[in-house]
C-alpha cells in the first residue's frame, strides 16, 4: 500500500505535469506548422501572381488599345510607375513535336520591356548554375553543364535559323506546359529526351476583328528558346511567352494600311481593268494590354490611380479612335479576375483552419483542468499545512496558477522549437516520407507549387505560444480555486 501512494504521488507531481507540457507543445506545434504552410501558400501565390503580372495593368481585351506607345510614354511620365510593357494574351491550340496537342494561354511580350516589369529574367530555367539545388545530392541538374545561349534567346524570344542563321521568332512555354520534363526526387526537371530548339511546336490562334467576330485560324511554326518557371504551377503548365510581333501578325493587330473604295467586282470606264483602292490612312498596331511596375516606395495601388490618370489624358488626346475610359479596366493584379477570387478563399481557408487548430488545441485546457485537479485532490494535506502557517487563500491560488504558466511556457518553447525545426525541413522531411515509405502529401498539380511553401510570421507564432501559455493557465484555474477555497483543519486531517 505505501509502495502504491508513492508510485502515484510520483506520477502526480513528476510525470502528470510532463505530460501537461507535453499536450501544450503538441497543440501549439500543430497550430504553428498549419498556420505557416498556409501563410507560406499564400506568400508564394501572391509573390508569382506578381512576377507574371507587374504591379497594375491596363486592358481592353479582344480589339486592343492602339497607339499604345503614347500610352506607355504617358504611364512612365507619372512619379509612380516606373516602367511599362505591352503584351497580348489570347488563348491557342499548340500541336507538340509528338503530335500531343495542347491549350495555352499564349502571352506576346517584348522580352526586355517584359523583364523590367516582370523579373522575366528571374523565371528562365534552362540557364547555367554553378551549384546544384539543396536536395540535388546527385547532381542530376542538367543546368549543371549547359551553356549560356539560352538565356539570351529566352529574352529576345528568337531563335537562330539552321539554314539561314537569321533570328526568327520563339516561344517559351512554362516548365511543365510540353510534359517533356519529370521532376526528380532532388527537385530538378529532367528532359524526357532533348528537344530544345531542335523540334518547334505548331501554334494555331483565332483572330478575331473588332466587332466580336471570329476571321480565320491562324497557324505557324515556333522553335522553342527556353522554359520559364514561376513556381505556381498552373501558370507554369499552361503559359507559354512568345514575341508581341510575332503574336500581333497572326491576331491581324500589326500596323495595316486602310483602305477606301475598294470593290473586287468595280472596273474603270473602259471596262478592262479593277478600280484600285485608296490609301485611307495607316491602321496602328494595337495590344490589349500594358503592364505597369510601380515606382521604389509606391503601391500597386497607387500605381493604378496613376494609371488612370495618364489613360484619361491619353484618350483626351486621341478621341474615339481608342477605347472609352469608363469601359477600360485599369487593375491591380490581385483584382485580376480569378486572382481575386482566389486569393480571397485562400485567406479565409487559412482563417478557418487556424480556427479549428484552434479548438482542437482547447483539448491542452482540459488535459491541464484533469491534471491538476489531481494534484489537488493528492495534495490536501499539504495545501492545509501550507494554510496552517499562514499562507493566504489567494496565495494559494496563485501557487497553482504560476505552476500552471511554468508548464503552458514549457510546453509553448518545446512546441515553438519542434514547429521551427519541421517547418524548416518541411520538404525534406516529405521527401523522406515519400521514399521511405511511399507517402505523398502535396502534390503540385494540386497545390500549384511544386514544393511546399512555408513562412514563419513572427507575430502569428508569439500569438500562438502566449495562447498555449494563457490556455495552461485557463486549465489550471478550476484546480487552484479549489485549493484555495480547502478548509485548513480538515485539510490536515485528509487521509
């Protein structure tokens, strides 16, 4: 019998309260982990939304903006913006080298104006690297030994002709946008077999004229000059980038001369030969739209009021012969239509599942109430000679409440660790699952990134361990109550 009231007056004062701890590090652990992947999924999405969109934007789809350099000129002219680009997106049919076909969202860029907006450069995958990424430890990057080439043939979008030498126009399509490429275990893209820019790709497009209507399907043949990679892996398996001219010519948006009178069936007086038109004018190139990058220390939104104000005056200047500016969408890039959307539902995944973390982890409460209800109940006796040498009822209390803190502290600084530590080798932690024991938690094609994002805010993870020092002090005050409220003489008399 006395070996048994020590064994549990043992567990009661040495292993319940380890376990209390360790339900707090566990419960802020998982609360940190949950909120830093879906923080860091966050990061990741707005920083590549950014690096293929700019900062703002201005649009009129289908039709297009013409005299869109004077537009340029006037954006930059604002302090706000820093620099612009014209581009062209329209949607195309891509028939592989294979035969596979495939829908693109084709993007017509001039690669040095796109690259100052855009970081383009930054997103060019086929480029020589001196050292292989962190968890390629075989070394199977084929950028390891490539030469320099590319990366100029990706800015300028051409590629060299075999036959004449003359630059002719290219596309760069996203990493995963062929399917030629499989990611290795140590995160590299390894080519199916080496098809860039031997083999070109068959881009057919729809142009349609400026009231609505479809022309004809145009279709042309485009090596390929490199690959890009955002990390969002929706863009980066359905975007290709190729050059605004070539893109231009096949949406009949080049310059074109217009023309009046023209009639195949009119012929001249003496009836043997066609009347010829008459030059009317030139019609100018037109894109449908012009990126912005905001200026050091301003906002996209900022941005955007700037853009508005220089498209007001821009179409002041050119009357009815460019589009309205109450129809003209000017736009953020994360009022992008779906970007919006989307990121709207991310943050609110993230509030609600950091919300139900959070009740889930209210189970430390409880664990902490039954614990030192235990303690209590075993230590009557010397919670009555505690009250016999004159210790208050509040200091009572008090003694349970900082034992409380001590273990929702400890716990909280073992949980803050174990999240630091998985967080950071997130991925090489789910690497190891995967090898060791087939186990695949993110995939890419699901969750756009190819590897798991994460970010530690420092203020998310204080939040989280002064809650699992607030939540043990919570569980602790039921207990410390009823020590503080037990009768001193019957205290000492407790068997």
């Amino acid at each position: 019998m006395y070996q048994s009231l020590l064994t549990r007056r043992y567990l009661t004062s040495r292993v319940m309260p380890l376990l209390a701890a360790l339900a707090v590090m566990l419960c802020t652990a998982m609360v940190l982990i949950v909120w830093s992947v879906m923080s860091g999924f966050l990061a990741s999405l707005l920083a590549s939304g950014r690096t293929m969109m700019g900062d703002a934007a201005v649009t009129w789809p289908v039709s297009g903006i013409p005299h869109y350099e004077d537009l340029m000129s006037r954006l930059e002219a604002e302090p706000e913006i820093a620099t612009t680009t014209p581009t062209i997106e329209t949607l195309a049919l891509v028939g592989l080298p294979d035969g596979e076909p495939r829908i693109w969202r084709l993007i017509g860029v001039d690669g040095e104006s796109y690259d100052r907006v855009t970081a383009y450069r930054d997103t060019i995958w086929w480029k020589p690297i001196d050292r292989p990424l962190p968890k390629d430890r075989e070394r199977l990057d084929p950028r390891l030994t490539i030469g320099g080439e590319y990366l100029a043939h990706a800015l300028t979008l051409t590629e060299p002709d075999p036959a004449t030498g003359a630059p002719r126009p290219a596309v760069v399509p996203g990493l995963w946008a062929t399917g030629y490429n499989q990611r290795a275990p140590g995160g590299v893209a390894i080519p199916r077999f080496r098809f860039m820019p031997d083999e070109e790709v068959t881009i057919s497009v729809l142009p349609i004229s400026q009231r609505g209507a479809a022309i004809d399907v145009k279709a042309r043949r485009f090596p390929i000059a490199n690959e890009f990679q955002t990390g969002l892996y929706e863009v980066d398996a359905n975007t290709a980038l190729i050059r605004l001219d070539a893109v231009q010519e096949m949406l009949g948006m080049d310059a074109a001369e217009r023309v009046t009178g023209f009639d195949p069936f009119s012929v001249d007086g003496a009836g043997d030969r066609f009347v010829e038109p008459e030059p009317a004018g030139v019609d100018p190139a037109r894109v449908t739209t012009v990126m912005v990058r905001a200026a050091e220390g301003f906002t996209p939104e900022e941005a955007r009021a700037a853009a508005q104000r220089a498209y007001a005056g821009f179409a002041a200047a050119h009357g009815p012969g460019v589009p309205d500016p109450s129809f003209v969408r000017i736009y953020t890039w994360q009022e992008r239509d779906g970007v919006r959307t989307f990121i709207a539902a991310v943050k609110k995944e993230i509030a609600l599942t950091v919300t139900l973390f959070g009740f889930i982890s209210l189970t430390a409460v409880f664990l902490v109430f039954a614990i030192f209800w235990s303690m209590v109940s075993d230590k009557v006796k010397d919670i009555g000679i505690l009250r016999a040498l004159g210790a208050s009822r509040p200091g009572v209390a008090w003694l349970f409440l900082r034992y409380g803190a001590v273990v929702g502290l400890v716990g909280s600084a073992l949980g803050g660790a174990a999240a630091w530590v998985i967080v950071t080798n997130i991925n090489p932690i789910h690497d190891w699952l995967g090898a060791a024991l087939g186990i695949t938690v993110w995939d890419p094609s699901i969750y756009y990134f190819p590897e798991i994002p994460s970010r530690v805010d420092p203020a998310a993870a204080a939040l989280v361990l002064a809650g699992g020092v607030a939540f043990s002090v919570v569980g602790a005050l039921a207990p410390a109550i009823k020590a503080a409220r037990l009768d001193p003489v019957r205290a000492l008399r407790y068997e």
